[in-house]
C-alpha cells in the first residue's frame, strides 16, 4: 500500500510539477531593497544557512519565495535529486521531510528547522525590517 501511495504521489508532481514552477516564476515577488552595506551583512549572515528542498515541493515555494521577498540568497540544496544532500538532511534533522532549514551558529553547532510556517518565522525574524 505504502509503494501505490508513493507512486500516486510520484506521478502526481511529475505532472503537476512544471505548472507549479512556472506559477513561482510568474508571481515572483518584489525584492526587499537594502542600503549596500545592509544587504552585504545580510548576505554575510545568510552564508550560514542552508535550505534542503524538493523544486515541485509547494511548501518549498512558499518559503523560496519569502526568501525573495526578503532578498535572501541562501544557498539551496536539493534533497531530492542528490543523494548526498539526502542523507545530510537525514543525519542532520532525522527525516527527509522538507523544507529543512540547516542553521549553523558561529561554533559549527548546527540546528535543523523543519516546517515551512516555522521557516518563514525565523526567516522574518532575523531579517525582515520593523515595517515589513
């Protein structure tokens, strides 16, 4: 039962798949504009973090394009199509559920943030300005 529930899922994105990225292409949001300095430490911080995702994942577009939005360029790996992110996502967080967020703290400690409403919080958090 469990290999017909994956495989209905399987097909389901693989045609559905192309329209959902065309969808993120088309309704791409407006870049946040930082003063040069302000967006090179953004950019700085961001060097950090990690975002495991799937491309055709919904959930995964949601938080790409809050990472627009806020003019993150947060270095995307796909836990789909590459193995070795796939058992770094697994070892780290414990399960290949996506989006993952890997965030590393200036020891080398790493924290693994599952859940794209919980992503999209922090991601707010830590760099959305008061007004947005």
């Amino acid at each position: 039962m469990k290999f017909i529930v994956r495989s209905f899922f399987k097909i389901l994105r693989i045609l559905l798949g192309p329209f959902m990225l065309l969808r993120e292409r088309l309704t791409r949001p407006t870049g946040l504009v930082r003063a040069p300095e302000l967006q090179q430490a953004v950019d700085q911080q961001c060097q950090s973090l990690a975002l495991y995702q799937f491309n055709t994942c919904p959930f995964c577009i949601k938080v790409r394009q809050e990472m627009r939005r806020l003019s993150l360029p947060i270095e995307r790996r796909d836990a789909q199509n590459d193995l070795k992110n796939c058992a770094d996502l697994m070892q780290g967080s414990g399960a290949t559920k996506v989006p993952c967020l890997k965030i590393t703290d200036e020891t080398g400690q790493s924290q693994w943030l599952n859940d794209s409403g919980a992503i999209i919080a922090y991601l707010r958090g830590r760099f959305a300005p008061a007004s947005v």
